[in-house]
C-alpha cells in the first residue's frame, strides 16, 4: 500500500487532483476509447464467431487490429490519469481489482487467440471459443470500470 500511497502523494496525483479539467477530460475519453475498443474487438470476435460476414476475418482483424491497439493506449494512459490522483482508495476497491484480474485473463485470452489463428486459421474452435469469451471479458472489465463508483 506504500506504493500506491506515495503514487496518490506525488506530483503527478497533486496535479491531477488539482486541474480543473485534466480529471474528467481523462474520464471522457476513457469512456470514448473504450467505446471503440469494444467497437473494434467485438466487430473481429462476431465476424470470427459467423455472426457477421462479408470480409474475411483476416482481412477484418488487420484492418481493425490497429484502431484496436490504439484505443487500448488511450485506455491506459487515460486509465492511469483517473488512478493517480485517488491510488490508494481505488486499489482498495475490489470493482477495481477485480477489473484489473479480468483485465489480464482477457490480455491472455488475446495471445491465445492470436496463436489460435496463426496455427488453426479462423475457422478452428480455439480462435473461435477465445472470441465466444473475448465479448464476455471486455464487456465485464468494462461494468467493474463503472462499478468502481459504487463500491
């Protein structure tokens, strides 16, 4: 907890703390990335899963991949913007911890999706299952993001 103390104390906290607009501007756009993020992932794990067709799924995935990637820096860094100023409290909340947990199983279940396709191509179950629970992992690290307010 000396760690997130001293994260909360630092100049980075007071200045986040301190602006007018830096806090919720980070919250806004947080709320904006992970809207495309979702977007992103979720048009690559329907379009593996056969809910939409059209562009084959290799071509859609290295199409969006990037906007993808790029939503989920904003996502850190705004992340990391909303964190600093209020460390020690938001680590103690266990929306936020439980967020942070499934936030790295589906980071995992990326890899393995990822290895899924290189080796099995679309089509095979692993890419398939690993898309099944893609939808399910972003959309509850995103209401543990909501909850972290209420908890």
């Amino acid at each position: 907890m000396d760690l997130f103390a001293a994260i909360q104390e630092s100049a980075a906290g007071a200045y986040v703390r301190d602006s007018v607009w830096l806090y919720p501007s980070a919250n806004v756009t947080h709320v904006l990335a992970v809207l495309v993020f979702f977007a992103a992932v979720a048009a690559m794990d329907l379009r593996l899963l056969g809910a939409i067709r059209g562009e084959p799924a290799k071509a859609l995935i290295a199409r969006l991949r990037p906007l993808s990637i790029a939503a989920l820096v904003v996502i850190a860094f705004t992340g990391a913007t909303l964190f600093v100023p209020e460390a020690l409290a938001v680590s103690r909340n266990p929306a936020f911890q439980l967020k942070m947990l499934v936030l790295a199983i589906g980071i995992v279940n990326v890899a393995v999706n990822l290895r899924a396709l290189r080796s099995g191509g679309e089509a095979s179950a692993l890419a398939r299952a690993t898309a099944a629970v893609s939808l399910a992992l972003w959309l509850f690290v995103a209401a543990m993001g909501r909850m972290i307010a209420y908890l």
